[in-house]
C-alpha cells in the first residue's frame, strides 16, 4: 500500500500549504494540511503518506487541521512529520501512533570555540575515537549500567539524574526542552520489560538515521539570531541524534497491545488499526501518558549521555578540557512526543494534546517555555540533513503558533525507503563516495551507510526552505558534515 501513488486531491490554498478537504473521505471531522511547494508535493504524491493525514483527521477530539510537515513519508498509522492536536474536553485522544516507536527521539546540539582550520587535519584520528568510544548500532549497550531502580529514577528524573553524578553540568538542562524533565511522568507505569530493555541503552546511539556528527557552519542566514545562539562562520558544532532505545519502543508496544480494544469500548471507528487510541483521560490513556512521559525523560538523558562522551572524545583528541574548548549545549529538541500545551484555537485558548511525530517544536520570542538564554529571539530549532549535504539551526516563529500549533519539520524526510535504498548501494562503496565529498563515516555496517545515503532523503535544504517561506521557522544557520558515526 505505502507504495502506491496519492490520487486524492490536494488544493492549494497559499503559503505553501496543500488542503486535502473533509469531502475526501467519509469522517473526516476536520481538513488535512500539507506544507510542501510545488517541488516537493510531486514527491509528496508518490506514496500513501497522505491518506495517512485524511485518516488521522477522524480522530476523536481532533482540532483545526491534520498537519503535515514538508519532510512527510510513510509511518505507522500516523505520517512522518504528521503532527494533530486533539481536546480532552471533547473526547480528544491520545494515540501511540502520533508519537512514533523512538518515544522522544530528538537532537541534541553542541557549540565549540574550535574552527574549521583546527579540526580539518584531525577528522579521521576524530571520527575514530568517537565510534570506538561511543556505541552505536542496533541492540547495543554501553558503559553506563543502570539496575531497575536507578532506571526507573532517571524515567522519573531525566538528565537531573545523572548530572549528579557528575555526567554534565546543570546548565545543561537550561539548554534542554522542558529542562529535560517532563513532569508528572509515572516510571511505575512502564512495564518491567521495558525496563530491562532500558537498563543497558542509556547514552547509546541504536542504528538507523541515528547519528553523531560533527558539522561546520557553512552559512549564516539570520547574523542577529546566530549571535544570540553564539554560532559564527567556520564553528565546528557536534549534532546528536537518537532517542529512548529499546525501552521507548516497549511502552509503543505495550501501548499498542493495551489500546486494541479502546476504540470499540469508547464508542468510537478507527479507519486503520495502526491508529489505535483511547480517550486522554481514560485509564488507558492515562496510563500510557505517564509512561511516555517516562520514556521522554529517558531520552533525554540517553542525549545527555551521548554529549558527555562526545565531550570526553573531543578533550582527549585535542589535550584540553571540554570546557576549554567550548563544547556548550546550544539545545536539545524533542520530535518523536505528544505534550499537553495551552494553544489558542478559534479564538479560545485550549489545553490540547499535540501530537509531534517527526516534528519539532518551533515556539516564537516571548514564549514561557523558551529557555530565558533565547527568549528575545524564540527557540533554537535544529533540523538534521543527511550526511553527505547539509542540517540546519532555524528559529521558532509566530506563524508556527498560528498554523500549526508551534511546529515545524524535523529533518530532510525519506524519499527512498530502507529496502531501495540498500539495493541501490549493491557493489558501491558508500564511505568512499562520502570521503570523496569530503565527510569521513564510520558505521557497524556497510548495510547502515547505505540504508541512510544521502541519495535516500529529500534535499533538507527544499524542506528547510517551505518551513521558512510558511513562516513556522526561520533560517539562521546551515551546518554542512565534516565526520559522522552511524549504528
């Protein structure tokens, strides 16, 4: 089915947004809208990602639209880079499938007061120590172990936890989504396996688009934000992407299984199974939101992790502190949650459910929850290319609030699956054709490097491009790779 080409219509309505309307499908409750230009809403037609959007506007409680991003493809139940927002005053649900598998898979971003000239003769004896050192690849564990108990306090703590035992500093939360701690999360509710599963992940990368790489500023778009952001011309910065491991994918599961029965119990049809959901404020879905949330909380403190050995590589390869070299967190972004936020909808403000599934939040200057270091300008928004073009640090905007509940994309979006992919790498060398572009990679697999291929995702830079030109972001600076590792 996910190969199949989208034959509904797709409307134009301005601002690079595409409307699918209520009449395409019988209950649709609300529209679904796609930002996309006219570029890529060609690419956007070939798979089913977009029925996706129509089904997930059937959802109970659901406000406005259901929202696509520009980096959409095909998920389970909801689209990647789908974002909804549902009411629990009005029966809203909560659904696994709008937050992903990866709960709170995010990217972390890392400033250093190092150039381009001091780390160009130094990348391979860098990217060496960074995969020897920090583990990657799937089912991997790592240096940090954690009995059940201490799992479950740091679901409970996030990266508080750890930097009490000395794994960072407590600015680095100031530098974190919601300090990296998510309250009211409930660790009594994840399951024992997926505690077991946890117990030996934390500050591991996993396989897939998971990475670490280390990127120099190639551009500056916006010279008063990047100031703010402390980022100039020819930084090295270090971007880590991962999330919560194999314990974020049993709460999914165990979720998944739980939800099986709600919608017949609550009075409610579903147009596709994978979009199982149960009312916010049932016990069900109560349930699964305190161990989300538990699970988010893993994830940051999986990234916190994964920084303090980045931080460790980098000291040791260039004989000074990490400290002495700058190596300051610029922010950590979640794109794989579903937040309780209050958002202005038709005119009323609401306490909504929003849904981001490979989407990242984007709040505008003046907003409460953008760290008091940014508040003047808004929200460091980090969007993660492929590794052999680009990523990129954008700001969040009000267009974001008006449009799309305080969202933008989150990273270049597939536009070749993991099986085409692999085939199209048959007999080619992709570490070299890297190198050739100037990017050393390292990776568990020669499967991993070619699963993940530059020639696999959209061009970030046509994504990065709709999101700024509908005003739910703004471009400040644009990374390209120097070295990446890869599960």
């Amino acid at each position: 089915m996910a190969k199949e080409a989208f034959s509904g219509p797709l409307e134009n309505i301005g601002c690079c947004c595409h409307r699918i309307p209520t009449s395409y499908k019988p209950g649709m409750r609300v529209p679904g809208h796609i930002y996309a230009n006219d570029k890529l809403i060609e690419a956007i037609r070939k798979d089913q990602a977009p029925d996706q959007v129509a089904n997930v506007a059937m959802l109970p409680g659901i406000q406005v639209a259901s929202i696509a991003m520009p980096d959409i493809h095909w998920g389970y139940g909801f689209c990647i880079g789908g974002v909804c927002a549902t009411d629990p005053e009005e029966g809203g649900v909560i659904s696994p499938g709008g937050v992903g598998y990866d709960i709170n898979c995010g990217v972390r971003f890392i400033k250093t007061n190092l150039y381009l000239d001091d780390v160009k003769h130094h990348m391979r004896e860098l990217v060496k120590a960074l995969f020897h050192t920090v583990p990657s690849g799937a089912g991997r564990t790592g240096r940090y172990k954690f009995n059940a108990v201490e799992t479950r306090r740091l679901m409970a703590e996030g990266p508080h936890f750890v930097i009490d035992r000395g794994l960072g500093v407590a600015r680095d939360l100031d530098h974190t989504e919601a300090n990296g701690k998510i309250d009211d999360a409930d660790p009594e509710q994840v399951s024992d396996h997926a505690v077991k599963r946890g117990a030996e992940q934390c500050g591991t990368l996993g396989s897939g688009n998971h990475f670490m790489e280390v990127q120099v500023v190639d551009s500056v778009f916006d010279a008063e934000v990047a100031k703010a952001f402390g980022l100039e011309l020819n930084q090295v910065c270090v971007m880590i992407h991962s999330g919560s491991r194999g314990l974020g994918y049993q709460v999914c599961d165990d979720a998944l299984a739980a939800f099986r029965n709600c919608p017949a119990k609550y009075g409610f049809e579903l147009p596709d199974r994978q979009l199982a959901c149960a009312p916010a404020d049932s016990p069900e879905g109560r349930k699964y939101i305190a161990a989300m949330r538990s699970a988010a909380n893993y994830g940051f403190c999986n990234r916190q992790l994964l920084m303090h050995q980045a931080r460790e590589v980098f000291a040791e390869v260039f004989g000074r502190s990490w400290e002495d070299l700058g190596m300051e967190q610029l922010y950590d972004v979640a794109h794989n949650i579903a937040k309780l936020e209050e958002h202005t909808v038709e005119g009323k403000k609401k306490k909504v459910w929003v849904h981001r599934k490979g989407a990242t939040r984007a709040f505008p200057a003046g907003h409460p929850e953008v760290p008091e270091a940014f508040r003047a300008v808004g929200q460091p928004v980090i969007i993660p290319g492929d590794m052999g073009r680009a990523s990129w640090i954008l700001v969040g905007s009000q267009g974001a609030m008006d449009k799309t509940f305080g969202t933008t994309c989150h990273g270049a979006g597939r536009a070749m699956s993991r099986t085409a992919a692999l085939k199209d790498g048959v007999g080619r060398r992709i570490d070299k054709e890297l190198e050739h572009k100037g990017v050393i990679a390292m990776a568990s697999s020669r499967n991993g490097l070619a699963e993940e291929q530059p020639k696999a995702y959209k061009n970030v830079d046509d994504v990065v491009e709709v999101v700024h030109e509908a005003d739910l972001s703004r471009r400040v600076a644009r990374m390209r790779p120097l070295g990446v590792i890869k599960g």
